[in-house]
C-alpha cells in the first residue's frame, strides 16, 4: 500500500468539484497534483475558492485546461466532476493510459445502452465501457470497486434511495412493485447552474416539485433496485427543490412481503427489519441507523458523509416508511467518490472522511 | 343583506390570529371590534403588531381577556383562532347567545366522539356540537356553510389535500384505497411555539418529517375522503418541516380506478380528469388549475387565499399524482375562514380576501 | 379628479415592474392596459406570473413590446421599470405625445449632467430633461409631484438614508458633515440578474459588503441631503447583501449640532428630535416614528408601503443613532412610484396602498 | 510535550460548547475526557448530538452534572461554555486544584471591577482572578496564553473588531477617536435561547438591530482598543440580527491619523496600511488579508477558524473602512479557545483547527 496517492479533479469548479477539492487537500493519503477548468484556466484554487486560502496546496495550484494526456502524467487517480455527457471524452484515453477513473457523473452508471439512449435521449459515446464500470456505491459493491478502473460513483438521490431500499429487496421483506420515494433536495443539487430558475429569491420562501413523472435517475436507481430484488422493478420518483444549500431527505414508502395483522405479526415484522438493517450496515461507518423515537434531519449530516436512516411500521395502512438523510455534495457526491478511492487504495475507508 | 358585520377575534396572538385580523382590518364589510389575547390584554393591536400601525383600527383596538358573554356583546360573528381543546369552552356559550362561531381550531371538525378520543386521547368537551357543525371547505360544502351556526374552517394539511382529492374520488376517477399525500409545511404551520424545534438555527438548513405515522389531521381527512368516496378511506400522511416562513405543498399518489396501458388509454384518462377538475373548479376563484408544463410552486400563492393544483399521469407505474400549494396562514387558516365567513354574509366570497 | 386613469408599465419582467404590476392590478382608480417586456412579448401576465391568474385583467393583457407611440394612445401615465441608462429613450417621446412618466430608474433622478456623467461614466443621453424631473420622494417634495410631467422616482437606498435624514438636516440640528449610512439589503434590491452572485447558494447563508466606497446611488442621496442642508453634503454609504427575498435596513451615524454633556442637555436634545420628526412625518401615512424601546425590523414593513423609523442618542459617543427599515420593491420603489401617481392623479394618497 | 492532553468541556450543550466539542472529538493531541450539561446528564454525547454518532468516544461519554472536584480528577484542561456569570463558579476551584482554565463567557475579560459592574450590573463574583486572566485572542496576546492558568477567550463581535482595528491603533495609522463598528451576526450568536425573538419565523425574512447603544461587549472591545491606542478609547457598535445561522460581519469606519487629499498621500497611506496589516498578520494562519478586489464574505469563512479582513481608503470622505468576516462559533468562540489550548500546551497553533 502506498503512503500517497497523486490525484487529479476534473471539472473542479462545480459544487461537487469544489467539495471534491476541500476533500482532497485534507486526505492524509491523497496529494493533488492538477484540478481543471475550462472557465478559471490559469488561476490558483485560491483565487477562485477563497476558503481554501490555508491550504499551501491551494495558493500554488492552478487550474488547467482538461487533456487527458497530461492529467495521466500528473495523477495515478482522476476524478471526473463534470456534467453529465461530458465525462466520457476523458474516460477512454486515461483509461487506456492506465489510469483509473472515478466519475461523478451519471456517464458510466447503467449497463445498458437501450436504457441510456431512453432515458438521456442520445446514443452513449462509449458503450463498451458500460460493462467495465463499477457502480460506486461502497456499502453494497465494496468488492467490484476494490478492483475497478472505472467507478460511475452515484448521486444524492440514487444513494438516498438505494441504501435504505436494497437490503430489504435483498432480504425479500417488501415488495419489488409500488415503491414510491418521495425526495427534498437543497439547491446544490442542482449544480451551480446560472439560470433564473435558482436565483436567490426564486429559490427561498418557495417550494416546488420538478422533473416528474420520469427523472433521468429513475434508470439507475431501478437498475440497482432490480439488481437486488432480482426481478425488474419499476418506481415512481418524485424530486422537490427546498430552500436550502445542502441536504437530500427522502421518504420512500413499501408494502411488506407480509400482512402484519395482529400485534404480534407487526412485533415480528420489525424484528425482522431491524435485523435485515443491522446485518447490512451495523459495521458501516457512513451509515446511521436511528433508534427510538428519531427521524432523519438533514442538518445532522451536512457536512459529513453520513447518511441517517429511520423506519415506520404503519398498521393503519399495512406500509413500511424508510426516511433517509444525507448531504447531497458529500456521501451524495465527493465524499462517497473518495470512499470509493480509499477502497481501491487500501486506504481506511474511512480516511479523510471524519 | 347587511353591510358590515361586527366581527371579534379570541386568540389573536398566533400566527392564525394575526393574518386573520390582518385580513378583517381590511375587509370591506367586517367591523373588526374585539381581539382577544390573555397574553396581551390591556394592549394595542398596534403595540403588539407594528405592521398593523397604519390602520386605524389597530391603534385604538387593546386585546381583552376572552369572555364569552361579552364577546356576544361586541360580535355578531365570532372567530377562535385558540389551540385545539381550549376553542370549545367559547363555543357552547357563544352559540347559545346568539352568535355564530368560525372555530380554526380542530375540535369541531370530527364527526365522531370514538374517532375524536382515538386521535386527540381524551373525551370530547362538547360532543352535542360536533353535529352541529359544518366543515368549513367552501368548495366542497359551501351550501351547508351558508346556514351554519359553528363553522369548523379546516387547517393547512387537510385543505392541501382534500380539494385536490374530493373530486377524484366523487367521480370515481381513483380508488379510495392506497393513497399517499406527502406534505411539506414551512414553519409558520406550527405555530407560534415557543419550543427549541422551531428556533431559527434547528430549522434553517434542515428539513425534516415529523408527527409520522399518525398525524392528529389523518382523522379529519379520512372523515371527509370518506365522505366523498362512499367507503370508508384510509391514507397514509407524511408531513415535514422544511426551512420556509409560509407554505404548504402536498404530493399525492393515487391509483386510477381504469388502466392505462394504450396511449389512447391514457389520452382518455387525461380527459377525464381534465374534466372533473373543471366541473368542480373552474368557477372557483380560490383554486388555480395549471396547466401545460406548470408545477406549484408555494411562491406563487404565498399572501393568498389561492391553492394551485396539478397532476401528472405516469404511465410507467400506472400512477396518478396530483400537487398542490397553498399559503398555510391564508387557504390553510384564516382566509378559508373569512370565504366561509363571506358566505354566510352574504357578501362577495371574495371579498377582503383579493 | 378622473375616476380612473389609464396606465402603463415598461418593463414589467424585473421585480420591481412586478411588484408594479401587482400594486396597479389593485389599485381602485388605476386601469393597467399595457406592459411591456421584450422577452415575454405575446404571452399573458397570468403565464409569466401565475400568482395574478386571479385577476381578470391579467389572464387577456399580454407583454407588448416597447413602444412610445403606441403606449401614449393606450396610457395616460407610464411607468418605466427600466435599468438605468434605458428608461431616457422612452421618456421623451412620451412627454411630447403629452404623456406623464413616472420612472423607476436612476435616469432622472440626478440635476448635474457632470455628475451623472462622474457615477454613471457616461453622457446623459436626455440632459434637458433633468431640469424638468422632479425627484420623487411624496414626503419632501410633494407639492412639485402634483404638476411634474416626469417623476424620478427614489429607489431603496436612497429613500431608506433621505426620509429618516432630511428633517434633522432641515431643522439644523446635525451636522450635515461626517454622515455614515450603512445599509443591509434583501437580493430582490439587485434585480432579477441571472448572475452567478445572485445565486440562491451563493447568497444563502452569506453576507458581504459590495459597491464600496463609492455606490452609485450615492449621487442622488448627496444631491437631496446638500438641498436639505444648505451645503454640500459628502456621506459615507456601505450597502451589503444579506439572505433574504426583501428589506432594507439603515443604520445612520449623526452628530449633532449641540453637545450634550449633561443630562438635561440630553433630554432637551432628544425632545428637539422628537419635535422635528413629530412635525415632519405625524400626519405621514407612510412614515411610521417607533417609540418605546422598539426598533425597525424589515419583517413589520414587508409587503407595505410604510417606512419604520427610530433613533437613539448615545451619550458615550455624542453621536445620534438613526434606524429605518422599508420593503425595497414598495416603499423603495414601486409603491413609492405609486404614491406619486396618486398625488399627480387628486386620488388618496393612500389608494391602492393598504 | 504531552502527545495527547485530557479535557473537558463544561456547559456542552449550547451552540458553542457543541462545535467545542466537535472540534475537540476531532483533534489529534485532545483526548476529551468529561462533558456536562444539567439539563442533559445521563445521556450520552451521541444522544443529544447525533451528528457526532460516528465518533467512537460520542457513543459512550455521557453527560454529568458539573462538579469542579470530579472534573479536576478528569481533565488537565477544563473549558467553560457556560453562560456569563456562570462559570465563575467552576473558575476558581478549578484553578486551585492546579487546573487550567479556557473559558469561553464574558466573566474574566474585563480587567476593572468597575467597568464589570458597569456593564453587567452586578459585583463581579470573584474580581482577584481578572488580574490572572489573560485576553485570550491568539494573534495579539499569543505569549501571554502561552503561560496563562486562565484564559479568558473572546467572543465573535470583539474578535471581530480587535483584530483589523489593533494594528493600525499601535501604529497610529488611525485615529483613537470616533471609531464606528457596525456588525452583522448569524442567529446563533445569541445561543441557544428558547425565546420568541430567535424563532425561525421571527428571524427569517428578518433583519433588525439591537442592544444598542450600549452592548455589553462594549466593554471588553474598549479596554483591549485603548490597551493597544495607549489612550482610552469609546467606540460606536451596533450589532444587528440577520437571517442565518453562522457568521459575523463587521464594517469598522474609522479616521486616518495623515489626511490624503492628493493621489501620492493615499498611494502613501495604502501602503502603509498593507504594511502594518501584512507585518502584524502574514504570517498567521488564521487571518485572511484579501487583497485586489475581494471583500469578506461569511461563507468563505464558515466552518473554518479564519477571519478575513479587507480595507478600503475613501478618498471622498477621507475615511479608512475595514470589513471582516469569522464563524461566530469557531473564530469567535470555539476555534479561538482551541487556538489557545493548542497554545499552552505546545502543540502547533493550527492542530485540529484545519
């Protein structure tokens, strides 16, 4: 294992870019040696994010034009935080240099083709690297990542999804049909897009649904989902912008395989559960499970890569309510791109992360 | 028809109680002559609420202790904008000399003493009443509030799922079973409390469910989809507490009664519920069907008695989902109770409130 | 008096033409029969901004584009809601078709072509037509708005600093040197920029100073206090951005002529303050003088045309502390606009403004 | 040098006591020892602060009653976060059992017991430890703290005034008169305080001053001012409540001792001013001198144990402005006392504070 890794980040000039940046400038195994910018060519990182201005990497590093023959010189690892449809043009040739790929895009999360052309409306610009890449989702592929050069590391909302979800598709407690998640995001998770739809006061004192019925992230997450159920499963998704920086909360609501009747099927059923959670996740360190009476809030994990979880029994309808919360720029962005880094380094996983 | 009606407001201290006095300080035809307040007896409007300073009402106006008896005296028409259980005490002897009562509060909305006791854990203080009472949805029942002498005038969450609901259900567009109405609710919504969960810095950057998943409100709602179904409807409710002053916007999940597998079908199905949505609003002129690409947005209807709705079909799950916002101080609180209080004037419904 | 008169809006797109827009849409003697905006041409008020869809006017009025001729045979007053360095170019066309404007820009506001051309570093595009503007702020120069032609009306800034400085100035009794004026403003102050600093991330959970030390606007608040004073007055003036939708609040530094050493000296100052805001503002509908311990707050004026006002001697410093806070889109620009049309019109100086 | 020194925190459960707490949890060389809180004793860290859950001595360090005897046994260093006129109390024993003290309230700053009653209304409770005291702000008092038994560590309005105003008061760049500081403060600034006034709703959509025109804190800016201008000095500050939960911005207007009335006497004074700010500051890792066109912003520096400062000369006025910007719980509170912890114990000044 070595001591320090040379890393590079791509497209460092986005929120998850510049969280990516704060991230890595604090590893203890990671040394960044080139972000990039179209836009800030030339600049140092302090320049730019004035809260890195401590940082002595920070004052000397400037940012570069992308060229994927030089960024595999300089970095053993390149993170891609671009906009999606973007990444792919880096990929193939750092790739074939030998260098391994961590992309925060959604550019390498599906499998299938047809599925991207459908959901993305263009024919993907690499197919044949689909089935090199490795969904980044640690908790539940630790193993493939461990030996990936490709990671496609997910997004804010797959992973508020998926990490609640799965485990209990796995364990066939409810069932693969009529999920619904329900999803609040702040406004970083749209990126730092300048248009009108997130000025300052179209965004505060309002909110409002978007991009229903059919989000571009309902592929990946019905990918996944179906992965774990073992039968197709299709969702219904709702995405809400809310007043503020940071936080994803999602409320995802699931019909138990079981009828839980009685008291005493009910009592059994969440046994059950909570055994299925703390199978899956008593050992994670990013993954808070909530007793008693809490719920997820998400100022109790901005800024960290946590992400919290809470169930309900409802007897009244006979459903299962899973909430989760996390930061969408950390364990929804950067900072689950770097645990994924930690796994493919032999790093702690849990290294520059707490 | 008269021109004014002296009108009195008990518990005029909350956030109810003040955009209700706000509202009658300007309407055309209501006498505002009593404020109650236990807090601040003795004092202004004016001292209380500056912004209120300009009116001239407000500077002579001091908040008195609440008594029924002279409260008959100073009102034709009396509003309780009081916490739930203490709104009943005014009630039997208001009505009992005379006058007639728009109650805010919760506790003459339920029909049923054994539903009431389940949900509110304790006895109802004057069940003889609850027949009495008219649940003040003006859209849904504005005949029977015509001649009502207790208006129970519904609350933010209800209305923001009610009005969407009633007329789907009425025609027997959706199936009264397996809804889902996932609300979120700026901070106002809670009132005037006191407590560390609503301080500024608990709630900015956070978003939260809470009250899950049996929400005092659940019995209410299910009272009136029942109603509106002919069976007996139980839902699953979601509310949470995101970092906004006003608003309230409700995502409901339904199951259409008719299969859309065709396009045709689909077309169809749209027609339909174009068609129910016009037949039950389009001369309402609180209730605001988008159309085209339009999604709610609370911003637009924050200051105003107006809900906005929209629905989407979704053909991948087979689901309809229907949004809606509405301000929770004004539709969700005082101005459906100043509509009600319109109709038993006689005046304009819109009067006061555009 | 007319009972109504008809009226237009140029540039109805930005906040402020909105807030416009909304106000005249209310107004009992203003009939709106035209708005202009180039990139809405062709569609309705009600599809650009859905909260007006009740009104009946907004759902057939559709955006025009600008055009002097046509609006001075549809309008008998115009209101430009340009940005500076526009509003020249339709202001004298209309003046020769014997139309009355009433401007919200900057273009008027100013006496000197040289120091329009010193903060604006341009040449005035209409220089005769500074002469015949009147700088419209009803408080202090109401009698020369009655017959003015051209109205110049004072934005945020200008009048937060000018109502609560112009009658100690007057009377004498600071000293018109030495003048400090810092100012805190909602986003909605700087328009509907779709700039990177406006943001909805960029400015929540942030504050910062800008356009220091020599703000525009700057111009035509020294302009009103010299006239004020008798001198030329140079002031300090500081604006900074702060996260909220609307509201400005001023904090102004003053001396005062006399010293007060001694108490009495003290208390015969504070009731010579007292006098000269008692006689200049008592009868203000619009000015409202805090008394007590209370101080201004945005949240008490929001959504009004009403400026708060307080003040406080500090016999540490010798020096007198006044505060005032208004609604930047009302009181600092649209309702402001609107009061001048009511005293060039006879109607209430109130009407449409309550 | 100790490799790791034991501490405790007393008064953990306010805003400060917790980001001390987090910032000790975090740091290398702290192994903390004791947290108390009466309202919260029996209860692990974890409990009260889930977003902590993840750190190993959260999960099993409960809260205990204070008690000076026990923490004394527990800790080498104690910090109080407790409320002013609380931790006197804890103070003295502490130090007789050979302990040393970081305290984080108002109760050791002031040097003359009359100036304490003065401010605080009350006999100062234990006046022989102010002459052991030591002003604990880092960047000025750095070998004073090295050997200090008690630190009395600032708070965020007057770190946020002595550190641009101290170098140009010793070097007579400006002039000890008529100094103005306006501030601008995130909502927990003022704690944890269940009170009306800090309500979400209260403070959203809410700027006001308050405290003026005699602040507490007043007293402490005064007497550290007048320590570095040799003569006594009074200052104006006027503090004001903004919408956000972190950060302070302060506005200094101040008078340069040389006027500059041509072009070479402000190039002259400029670089006297970037002289005295850049050997007083360019070397310490937590202060930020902006230079070109940057101005402080609280969102560079949230989160973070830095104060930005910039300055501008006002040829029009003859001012010199200076702005800062610090977290108010980690500059202004927390991080400032860690500084000084790191400070008597050796270890480099940055440790757990990047």
């Amino acid at each position: 294992m070595k001591t320090t890794v040379k890393v590079a980040v791509v497209g460092a000039s986005g929120y998850s870019g510049e969280e990516l940046v704060r991230l890595l400038l604090h590893h203890p195994h990671a040394d960044l040696t080139a972000v990039t910018s179209r836009q800030y060519a030339g600049q140092t990182l302090t320049q730019i994010f004035p809260k890195f201005a401590h940082h002595p990497t920070a004052k000397t590093l400037c940012f570069s034009d992308p060229n994927a023959g030089l960024l595999a010189r300089q970095a053993e690892i390149v993170f891609l935080a671009l906009p999606h449809g973007v990444a792919a043009e880096y990929t193939a040739p750092l790739l074939q240099l030998g260098r391994q790929v961590i992309d925060l895009s959604a550019d390498f999360r599906l499998k299938s083709e047809a599925v991207y052309k459908e959901f993305y409306s263009r024919d993907h610009p690499a197919p044949d690297l689909l089935i090199k890449s490795v969904y980044g989702l640690p908790e539940i592929n630790r193993s493939q990542i461990l030996n990936a050069s490709l990671v496609a590391s997910p997004g804010c909302y797959p992973t508020s999804i998926l990490l609640p979800t799965i485990p209990l598709l796995r364990d066939g407690l409810v069932k693969p049909s009529g999920i619904i998640a329900n999803s609040l995001s702040g406004v970083s998770g749209s990126g730092r897009k300048v248009e009108p739809d997130y000025l300052f006061v179209e965004c505060n004192e309002s909110v409002r649904p978007y991009g229903i019925p059919k989000h571009r992230h309902l592929s990946e997450i019905e990918q996944e989902l179906s992965l774990a159920a073992g039968v197709k499963v299709t969702i219904q998704f709702t995405p809400h912008l809310i007043p503020m920086n940071r936080g994803v909360l999602t409320t995802i609501y699931l019909a138990p395989e079981k009828h839980f009747t009685t008291p005493d099927q009910a009592d059994a059923l969440e046994e059950k559960i909570a055994d299925c959670y703390r199978s899956a996740y008593c050992n994670e360190p990013f993954v808070r499970l909530l007793d008693g009476q809490a719920l997820p809030d998400t100022k109790n994990v901005v800024g960290t890569n946590v992400i919290e979880i809470a169930w309900r029994l409802d007897p009244r309808t006979g459903r299962l309510l899973v909430m989760s919360a996390l930061d969408n720029l950390v364990k929804g962005a950067s900072g689950q791109a770097v645990q994924s880094f930690n796994i493919i380094c032999g790093f702690p996983e849990t290294a520059g992360l707490v």
